[in-house]
C-alpha cells in the first residue's frame, strides 16, 4: 500500500513528465509540439498530493509554448506506486495554444518493494 506519510519527508519524490500536444490546425501551418520534464516536489493536499509542473515545449514552427500548472492528486497503481494525470492548454504563442494531456511516470521505478 502507498504510504502518504513518505512524501512528506525532508526531500519530496518527484515524477519525469514526457508527452505532445495535441494538433493545432487554427494558423496556417497545422504542427504540434512535444515537451520532456520533471516535476516539483510533493504539495500536500488533504489526504493525498500534487506537483507543480513547468516547461517550455520543443521548437517547432519558429516557436515554442509554455506551460504552468499542477498535477491530479495522486492514482495508485498498485505495489505501492502511484502516477498524477494532467490536462490542460500550454500559453498562446504565435496566435494559438495547444491541448495536452500526459500521465507521470511512476517515482523510484527501480525500487521493488515486496508489498503484501
């Protein structure tokens, strides 16, 4: 079972956050872009957390986005681990911005706790 009570030790786990955004076709040029990056450390909220996440996404029709924002509360996924989920729009840029949606990937993926 995930224990909450070790997110919020001196050092907070953090998730790699990897993905693309949705297909623009509102400007001349239809294109999308992609983004790689790490989560801020834990944010407790009520009886689970958040993280906050932050990036510039690749450059692609001579421009790029960014985006700021927070995860979903944690999802369990079994043996003690757990994802977020994130859906949302990156800044305008160029005259439009673009959907996305992306799962983190699981903190310590190398850990195999035996939980019974």
């Amino acid at each position: 079972m995930y224990n909450q009570n070790e997110c919020y030790d001196d050092q907070k786990h953090v998730h790699e956050i990897t993905g693309s955004t949705a297909v623009v076709q509102e400007c001349d040029d239809c294109h999308n872009h992609r983004f790689c990056t790490v989560s801020g450390e834990a944010i407790k909220m009520g009886n689970s957390h958040v993280h906050e996440v932050k990036f510039h996404t690749d450059f692609t029709d001579e421009h790029f986005h960014e985006f700021c924002g927070k995860t979903s509360r944690a999802i369990e996924v079994g043996n003690g681990k757990h994802v977020h989920f994130i859906k949302d729009f990156t800044e305008v840029e160029d005259g439009h911005r673009h959907q996305f949606q992306a799962a983190t990937l699981i903190d310590s993926p190398i850990d195999f706790k035996d939980y019974d």
